[in-house]
C-alpha cells in the first residue's frame, strides 16, 4: 500500500459518507491520528468528519471516549473489547453515525507472546451494530504497521458506511 492507496481509499470513504449523509469520527492509539489525517486530508471532508479522537494512553481512553478503566484492566488496551468501547465511545461522545477505532502495538517493544508488535485490534460502528477485526502484521517495523493500520480502518469504515 502507497500513500496514493490511502489517499484513493479516503477519497472513497468520504464520497460514500457524502453520499449517504453519515458523519464520520475516528477514536486511535496506535494510529495516533493518522487515519483523521488521511480523511481530512481529501478535499470536502468537512462536511463529513465530525472529529478524531487520539487516546494514546489508557486515561485518554477513558477520559476521552467512556472505556471503562476496569476493561481496560482486565482484557489490555490491545484487545477486542477495548476496540468495541473505543468505537462506540467515540460515537457517545461525537455527532457521528459511524466511526473507527483501532488500538495495537506499532513496536519496536512493547508486544508479548500473548500480544506481539503488529498485533492491532479494530473495531467500526454504525446504525447496523459493531465490528471487530484483529490483524497481525507481524514485526514489520513501526510505520509499516501503522500504515496497515490505517489501511485497516479505512477499509472497515467503507465497509460500514456501506452497511448503514
């Protein structure tokens, strides 16, 4: 994936919310905003993007977007549940229809057996419920995984907005 592939792959996200008169909010951590960057990136986006929030910390992410601190406790930053509150925290809290979250470990450190770098958990919501998806990219360096990352997040908020 090219920067050109992200940039034609926000360009398709922000004319389908056009289309379909959905705004849009984004809720990262290791994306630190990248996947906002890239949609507010195409021209007109305003019209669609709400906000983005970056939790990059685990007080940002309940601060911010409602995840509880007990989740967050028991099941890690980098899991499945926490993906699904960011989610649908960052709807609570946005006047969106429809957002992306994604939480994972960029690297070089920080990973585990249990959760190694590149391991990233997503999560989309919509009118038509949340979805989840966990990637492992593997130890591919840092903006690698950030930039599948994105890639990721973009896809699953077509794929929401299409469902909406």
């Amino acid at each position: 994936m090219t920067p050109h592939d992200i940039e034609a792959l926000a360009r398709r996200v922000i004319e389908a919310a056009t289309a379909k008169g959905l705004m849009l909010a984004t809720a990262e951590s290791c994306t630190g905003g990248l996947v906002a960057a890239a949609l507010t990136g195409v021209p007109g986006s305003s019209a669609v993007v709400d906000c983005g929030f970056v939790t990059y910390s685990n007080a940002a992410k309940s601060e911010m977007l409602g995840v509880p601190a007990e989740l967050i406790e028991s099941q890690g930053a980098v899991s499945e549940p926490v993906a699904r509150a960011m989610a649908e925290g960052a709807l609570r809290r946005s006047q969106a229809q429809v957002s992306v979250a994604a939480t994972g470990i960029a690297g070089p450190g920080g990973g585990s057996p249990d959760k190694p770098v590149g391991l990233v958990h997503f999560a989309a919501a919509g009118p038509t419920g949340v979805v989840h998806h966990e990637a492992r990219f593997g130890d591919i360096g840092r903006e690698r995984v950030r930039q599948a990352s994105v890639d990721q997040a973009l896809r699953m908020l077509a794929e929401r907005i299409t469902a909406s």
